[in-house]
C-alpha cells in the first residue's frame, strides 16, 4: 500500500497547508487513476468528499463512463454528482473542453474547494509547453498547488504513484482514449519528448522540471507583489480609465508589463495576451503611436491610447 500512503499523505499535507480547517471539499472526477486515487486518498485523509463528474459528451458511452465514476466514488464513501456539459469549439477542443469543465465544478460546488487531479508529471508538461511556446515566466511557473477554489494536492506525485494507488485499492480506472491520442501535444510531450529527455538526461526530467516551476512560482509572487503595490496607487478607474506613465515608464521591465498587465485586466480585457501588453508596453513607453486595441464586446471595442501624462481606455462604438 505504499502509493496509497504517499496520495493520502499528499492530501493530508494540502489540508493542513490550505484548508485552514475545512473538512468538506468537492473532487474533480473523471474516472481516469489520477482522480480516483486523489478521491480515496481525500476520504482516507478524513475529508468529506463530493465527487463531481463533468461528462463533456466528446465520445460514445461518456455517459456510462460518468455513471461508472460516480459509483465507484460512492462505494469508497464520497456522494457523486455527475454534470453533462456542452463543449463548444473556440480555441480548439481541448481548450474548450477545459473552459466547460472548470465552469460547471465552479457553479456546482456549493462554495467549497474543489480539489484537481494534476501530478507531478502533469506539471511537468505544462513547463515543457510554456517553453515550447515562448511563454514568460508566469506560464513557466506552471499550476499553483491552491488558488481559490481550486486545489491540487497530488502536484508532488507522480503519476505511476496515482496509479499504483488505484492498482492497490482495486479500483475500475478508466483509460480516457484522448489521454493515447496523438493528435493532442500533451499526450505526444508524454508519450515522446519527455521519455526522450529523460534518456538524453539520464532520468530526473519530470522532477527538474517541477522544481523550476515551484522556484519560479516564488519569483512571480514576488513580482506580482511588487506590481501590484504600484498599481494601487498609479492607476485611476473612472469614465475614461487611466494609468498615470510618469509612475511606470522608468520601472524595471518585468514589473512595468505585471502593472499593464493588471491595468488592462481591469478595464475589460480579460486575458489579455503577450502581445497586446507588448504593444500598450511600447505606447507606454512612447515608442509607438497612435492606438492599441485591446478588446471589447458585440457593440464596442476597447482601446488604449497615450495622453499628455498619461495613458487611457477609450469606448469606441464597432
């Protein structure tokens, strides 16, 4: 039963760090090892558990597959929910997928946490993408182990461990057919780059790479801190939104973007990408005129332009 103590350990670790007390938590559950072994490890730490399925109807039988889940889970002690999702196409699908899954845990927890299944591996993945793609160091720095409402308490465990877990408890673990699919980048990263890495390296990858993500998730804190002391004070939302650049334009690079990044989340541009911060960056830092578009809705749009002291969001009609 060595797995089975190192989840429920994990878990019991991430009660102490996170739950400040709580006993009751909602988990993530697909019926895949990684989630099942997080279920029992949750109700063998002494939690309360609800257990909810998202079934996203993306394959023949989900539906048997989301019932299974959800019997397994009650037979170890957790009471089960099961949500039927429509998944739409923007982004792609696994990108949507995703957006419907965390939408129907979050309307249907009831306010309490709900604990994800991410491992160690997982992790691991997330830092290769965010290389293979350029990303800056908030991407990098990976998945927080608990950010409200969501936590995930197996990001020091592997993913053999989770299996092993299941393997020891007897549990009917689903093999989701996407997770073997090459047509999705992770599975290829798992299946191809990583074993090659890890020959290449001589072992060790997947834990070099979580730990590059838990030091560079200390850097970003510390960043973000910084930023966002000088955003409370640099930055005025009213009729026409402002961001006062004698304040910002001499910062240090990595705090000034954290300060426009923010500035721009809150007057309507949800996301905003690196590109778009790059350029408003620039129009900041007058070496780039004119406008930058930054979003908006069916019947306006956003954009940021450069005044006499300062920078401002303007609603213009599409």
């Amino acid at each position: 039963m060595d797995c089975t103590r190192v989840v429920t350990r994990a878990v019991a670790d991430f009660a102490t760090a996170h739950l400040a007390g709580r006993t009751e938590v909602c988990v993530g559950l697909s019926g895949g090892p990684d989630s099942l072994a997080l279920t029992a490890g949750a109700l063998r730490a002494g939690l309360t558990v609800r257990a909810l399925i998202v079934d996203h109807a993306l394959q023949p039988g989900s539906d048997a597959v989301a019932a299974d889940a959800a019997r397994t889970a009650v037979g170890l002690g957790a009471s089960a929910q099961v949500l039927r999702v429509s998944v739409g196409t923007a982004g792609g699908m696994e990108a949507a997928a995703r957006d419907a899954r965390y939408a129907a845990l979050d309307a249907a927890r009831d306010g309490l946490p709900v604990l994800l299944a991410h491992t160690m591996d997982d992790q691991a993945e997330t830092v290769l993408l965010g290389l293979g793609r350029g990303s800056g160091s908030r991407s990098l720095a990976g998945m927080r182990a608990s950010r409200e409402p969501w936590g995930r308490p197996l990001l020091g465990v592997r993913r053999s461990q989770t299996v092993g877990t299941c393997t020891e408890l007897a549990l009917p673990a689903h093999a989701d057919p996407h997770n073997r699919d090459p047509r999705f980048t992770r599975v290829r990263l798992r299946a191809e780059v990583i074993p090659l890495l890890d020959d290449v390296l001589h072992g060790g990858v997947v834990e070099a790479l979580a730990r590059t993500a838990t030091s560079l998730q200390a850097d970003v804190d510390a960043l973000d801190d910084v930023a966002d002391e000088i955003y409370s004070t640099s930055s005025r939302i009213g009729e026409h939104a402002e961001l006062d650049v004698a304040s910002v334009a001499d910062l240090p690079a990595a705090v000034r973007t954290r300060v426009v990044r923010r500035w721009l989340r809150e007057v309507g541009a949800t996301e905003p990408t690196t590109r778009v911060i790059e350029a408003v960056d620039e129009l900041l830092r007058g070496v780039r005129p004119g406008q930058v578009a930054i979003g908006g809705s069916p019947d306006h749009r956003l954009a940021v332009e450069r005044t006499a002291d300062g920078m401002r969001v303007t609603r213009l009609p599409r």
